[in-house]
C-alpha cells in the first residue's frame, strides 16, 4: 500500500473561494478548502488516503509518490529551430556545453 504522506502537497490561498485550498501533485482532479491552512493540509491528506483504499480495494494502482520515483537525471526536450540555435550561440560565446547551459537555466526556476 502506498504511503500517503509520500504525496505531493500544496497549500494555497483562493481569493476567489476566500479559503486555503489543499492540493496534490499526484492527484490534480482532487481539492481540500478550509478557512484554516492546518485543516486544509489535513482535509486534501485525509481526501487522498480515501481515495487511495478506493483504488486499492477495486483492484487500481495508485500512483507512485513523485518523491518515491527515480530520476535518471535526462530527459528530451524539443524546441523550435530558432531557440536552439540562440542557446547554440550563448552556449558558444560562453565557452559551455549545450546541456550546460540549458541546465543553467532550468536551475533558476
């Protein structure tokens, strides 16, 4: 059985709700709200634990914990012509590796 506190979670305000809303990286279709941020972290666990023995007891897999999953450390990427061609050049005049300088970048998000 999957450990549920392995999930995904985030807190967040909505202006428009005028309440904290729980929610799962795992589970993008599920939402807690509660005027109060401890209640909406319990409210959207306690949500997903119900819904995990769901799945589990009608024979579903949940998903695997991002933070449970491996990471090989690549992934592809596919870009307009012109973007990897500017990357190319700053790569260049910086006297970097393509992958280098991408990685730079993605860093800063």
């Amino acid at each position: 059985m999957v450990d549920v506190r392995h999930y995904t979670y985030r807190l967040t305000w909505s202006e428009e709700d005028g309440e904290y809303v729980g929610l799962c990286a795992e589970f993008p279709s599920l939402s807690h709200l509660d005027s109060d941020q401890a209640a909406a972290l319990a409210g959207i666990v306690s949500l997903v634990a119900d819904v995990v023995s769901e799945m589990a007891a009608s024979g579903e897999t949940p998903p695997q914990p991002i933070a449970d999953r491996h990471y090989s450390g690549r992934f592809q990427v596919r870009t307009t012509p012109e973007l990897h061609r500017r990357l190319a050049l700053r790569a260049a005049e910086a006297n970097l590796s393509l992958n280098r300088i991408v990685n730079d970048q993605l860093s800063k998000l």
